[in-house]
C-alpha cells in the first residue's frame, strides 16, 4: 500500500455558504429599499389626505370626525417606518454589528 501525500494539491477555497452570503445580502438589500419606499410612500399618501380640502368636505358631509385619528397613526407609521429604514442603512454603512442585529428583529 502506498503512502500518498496530504496535500498534494493545495487550493484556496471560498468559505463555505459564500454565495449563499451574497444572496441573502442581495435579499436583504431589497427588503430595506422596499421597506423604505413604502414607508415614504405611506406617509406621503396619508399627509396628502390630511391636506387634501377635498377631503375634508367629504368628511364635513359624512360627519365621520374619527376619520382623522386613523391618518394621524398612518403619519405616525410611516415616519417610523422610515426612521427606522434609515437608521439601518447607517449602522450598515457603518458596520455597527448590535445595530444591524436590532433592524433584523
């Protein structure tokens, strides 16, 4: 029985699940650009809503006063969503791991 070497050829490798890396980056890319596009999206749509008179006259003839408590919390929405959006482009940006850790969640 012969003895063969080790290492006979020795080649570099990427580590293992490189390419899964990049495609879950790539996945995760998308989700923050959706994320934000619909949270400026949303809070664009319901400040036009709340500034539109047209509005408010429908509101006057249906007497639904109540209306713009619902706006008021998709305002609210929306900014968070995307204070939040922009808070995880900066520790991205920035490579801040527990930041990134907490947008995960």
């Amino acid at each position: 029985m012969a003895i063969r070497p080790a290492m006979r050829s020795c080649k570099i490798l990427p580590p293992a699940g490189a390419k899964g890396n990049e495609k879950a980056e790539e996945k995760s890319a998308i989700r923050k650009q959706t994320s934000r596009i619909v949270g400026a999206g949303l809070f664009a749509f319901t400040i036009f809503i709340r500034a539109e008179p047209g509005f408010d006259e429908w509101i006057a003839i249906l007497e639904v006063y109540q209306y713009y408590i619902g706006v008021y919390i998709l305002i609210g929405a929306g900014a968070l969503v995307m204070i939040f959006s922009f808070l995880g482009c900066c520790s991205a940006l920035m490579e801040h791991s527990s930041a990134l850790y907490l947008q995960k969640v």
